[in-house]
C-alpha cells in the first residue's frame, strides 16, 4: 500500500515538473526608459489637458512589442507606440492629465507590459493640480500693485547644492492691462530665476509665477529672507520676499565608511544659562571634534539673532582633532524666557547641519 502511495506521488511530481522548468524559462525583458517618472509641476485646471511623453529603448535582442498599457484613474489617457521594435529602437507612450475638479498634489501610475514582460513596467506623472476657483478675492488675498497672491511671500522650503529648486506660485491679474515679465531683471541675484506661465497674463486671468532657486550657485548656507524686484511690460515693479533655507548635498554613505568619513562631535547641544540679567553679556564655551578619519571642515556657523557673537577657534580638523567655538550673549532689552540657537554647518556627510540650543531667563 505504501508503494503504491509513493509511486503516485512520483507520478505527479514528474508530471509538474515540465510546468515548473516552463516557469522558471520566462524571463523579464524589459524596455529602458529615459524617465521613469515625469513631474509636469502645477496644472491650472481652466488649461485643460495637459501632454506629457516616456521614451523607452529596447537593448534587448529579441525584439519587444507593447500589448497593454493601463492608467490608474480615468483622468489618464495614454496612447502608445505599437509597432514591434527591434533592438536599438525607441517606444513613446503619450500620457494626457485631465484636472477636471481635481485638486493638489497627485502621482498617477501607468502600467506597460510587452510579450515579453507580462508583469508590467511602473511608469509614474507627477503633478500639482490647480482648481478652478470660486472667489477669486478670497482666493488671492495679498495685492502687490495689481497682481494678487495666496501668500505675502515665497517659501522655497529647502534647497540643496546638487539641483535648483523650482517652486510654482499662483498670481491672479485684477489689473485692466495685460501683463508680461520683462526680459531682464536688475531686482533679481542671478542665482534665482522667474518666469511666468503663460507668458503673459490678460485681465481678470490668473498665472503661475515659476521662480528657480539654485543653490549651488547661492554659494552660501543657511536661512535667508531675500527681497526680489520684479518688472513687467507695462512698467510696474512689485516686490517679492523669497525665503529659503540652503543645505549641502551629501551622497548617502555606504555602512562601511560611516567611521572613516568626517564626524561632528560637540561638547553640548543643549546649554541652559539659567537666570541672566538682562544689563549683563553671557559667555560660554563649546568644544567642537572631529570622531572621524577623514579632515573635518567647518563650512558656516550662524545664529538667528545678532544678539549673539560668535568666535571659531579653526575651521579645519584631522582625525582627533578639537577646536573651541565661544559664544556671546547679550540679552539687553529682552525678558523673560528665552531661546536662541546657533547651527554648524560641516562636511560631516551623515549629519551636515547640528544646532545649539541656548536657554536662559531673562530678568
């Protein structure tokens, strides 16, 4: 009986493996593709659709066709290239957003699957969706010269070294004159560039105010409030602030070299000055390290109120190596409870900006 109980097992066993070794035969082959994700940054929705295009390569040598592409919502269209492509050959996918009543931030996926990847490619459009809105007044509650704005000011948020940031911002024209930016700008640093989207903006029409910050070019780190002029065509000037907040990049460091790159060591981080009178200067000391193998460099040290001086001993540290930032603070004219903070910022790749906090009350 228990033969004949192994030999059926045997026998299905055999029979499945052919399906098995079948399996295991279908390999992906996959298309390349230039972007795999697409931003088409803010889309007003009174503009209507909106086009975006992926080019893939098949450096395959078997050649590839594609047989389905899905959409995750039905505000995404895709029309595809549907010859077969040899090896070498390129395939478009033209992918069409359609924002009607469709508000904010949105990541839409398109799935592509060919003959020879039944699984399916992730594609992704990126976007900010802009609804039409009902009162406009409301809308765009901050006025400078004609042209209304959501906020008073433009806050880039954080903008790293390695790219420029871009940032859209809606404007409503409430002016009775159609209007354009001006070529050039004497207002505006050249590490920071506007543009309008459309080009020109007729009466009762609203816009998108593109403003490109690039750090790198910046060639500063830190916090910054900046205050930018620009011009149109029909000769006004509006004033603009930018605010901002600049890091290094960093590429991300392998487990292996996280103790021979360079490392910020600080003596304290939280320092509590307790009662200080508000006629007498306060001053401490802070011990800055290097814990790594690599040479420290100290790039910036800043505080947010010119009520503290600050004074770096070295910038520069070897392995093993301490240096003294002393600090300075006069609390004239203040009471109170009191915060202030002082950032170093270094090419410590793991943690590039670290922040002393300075407590005291004031009497």
């Amino acid at each position: 009986m228990k033969k004949r109980i192994l030999c059926a097992v045997i026998a299905v066993l055999i029979s499945l493996s052919p399906l098995h070794l079948e399996a295991q035969s279908i390999e992906r082959k996959l298309l390349t593709w230039e972007q795999r994700s697409v931003n088409i940054g803010a889309v007003l929705e009174e503009r209507g659709e909106v086009e975006a295009e992926f080019f893939g390569v098949n450096l395959n040598q078997d050649s590839i066709w594609i047989t389905d592409v899905f959409a995750e919502c039905g505000c995404t269209t895709v029309g595809f290239t549907k010859d077969t492509l040899s090896q070498d050959k390129i395939a478009s996918l033209k992918v069409k957003f359609n924002p009607d009543h469709r508000g904010g931030d949105f990541a839409k996926q398109i799935i592509v699957r060919t003959n020879m990847d039944i699984y399916g490619d992730t594609l992704v459009l990126e976007g900010t969706n802009i609804p039409v809105l009902d009162n406009l007044e409301k809308s765009y509650p901050y006025r400078k010269g004609n042209l209304g704005f959501r906020l008073p000011a433009v806050n880039m948020g954080n903008v790293f070294t390695n790219e420029p940031k871009l940032k859209h911002v809606e404007l409503h024209n409430f002016g009775k004159d159609t209007l354009g930016l001006m070529e050039e700008h004497s207002g505006i640093p050249e590490y920071i560039a506007v543009s309008m989207e459309p080009a020109t903006l007729s009466p009762g029409q609203r816009g998108l105010l593109l403003i490109n910050y690039d750090g790198e070019m910046k060639n500063d780190l830190g916090y910054f409030e900046e205050n930018i002029t620009l011009s149109f065509t029909d000769e006004s000037q509006i004033d603009l602030k930018v605010m901002s907040v600049v890091h290094e990049y960093f590429q991300p460091v392998p487990k292996s070299l996280e103790k021979v790159v360079p490392k910020l060591g600080l003596s304290e981080i939280d320092i509590d000055l307790k009662e200080v009178s508000t006629g007498k200067k306060v001053s401490r000391n802070v011990i800055i390290s290097n814990m790594g193998e690599e040479t420290l460099k100290i790039r910036k040290v800043s505080t947010n109120c010119e009520c503290v001086d600050i004074k770096l001993v070295s910038n520069e540290l070897d392995a093993g190596q301490r240096t003294e930032l002393s600090f300075t603070f006069d609390p004239k004219g203040r009471r109170g409870i009191d915060h202030k903070h002082i950032t170093v910022f270094s090419n410590d790749p793991i943690n590039p900006v670290r922040t002393i906090v300075i407590k005291s009350s004031i009497k």
